[in-house]
C-alpha cells in the first residue's frame, strides 16, 4: 500500500523559513516525479514545485528562488524548504505521487 505522510508544517511570521518533509511508503521516490501541491482557503489546489526521477526540479513564478524542492534517496523523503514566507503562501501543502496524495500539512504565515 503507497503512504505519502507530509510533516513540517506550522505557524511562522512572514519572512521566515519552514522545511516540510514527505515521506514515502510503498514506492521509490527515486524513480518517480514527486510533486508538492497546495490549496489556499477558498482557492483551487496548485502546483509549487516537481523533482523527477533524475534530480531535475521546477517551480511555480510564486515561489521561483524562494522554495527549493529536494530528495533523500536513502530516507525515501522529499523535502521542500520555504525560506523568505509570504502571508500568501498560507495553505495546506500536499505532496504527490503517481495518483497518491498525503493527507496535508498545514503552513500559517502571518504578518
């Protein structure tokens, strides 16, 4: 059975850094895309950022050079480190695999 168990999220002020994690049971993250998605309130889900199954990494212009998307193979965990927050950048954040998704965890900037 794939589990995708996101962690990280919390309560920061704007201006500040989270690292969230995501870690993986039931299929290799090395040989995968593994996306991380949010959803703001009252918003669509939307895509932040992608890491394949060569180490290439994209971003959405939101969070270009502010957000940094990366992988342990050895821990089977992808990480995405969110330095220089915005109150905009409040929402839940999930990460993805194949047609799996975590259950969320939730990011809170405040002004």
């Amino acid at each position: 059975q794939v589990q995708l168990v996101e962690s990280g999220g919390g309560n920061v002020q704007a201006g500040g850094s989270l690292r969230l994690s995501c870690a993986a049971s039931g299929i290799t993250f090395s040989i995968n895309v593994v996306g991380w998605y949010r959803q703001a309130p009252g918003k669509q889900r939307e895509w932040v950022a992608y890491i394949n199954n060569a180490g290439f990494t994209t971003y959405a212009d939101s969070v270009k050079g502010r957000f940094t998307i990366s992988r342990d193979n050895a821990l089977n965990t992808v990480y995405l480190q969110m330095n220089s927050l915005k109150p905009e950048d409040t929402a839940v954040y999930y990460c993805n695999c194949r047609s799996t998704w975590g259950k969320g965890t939730l990011v809170t900037v405040s002004s």
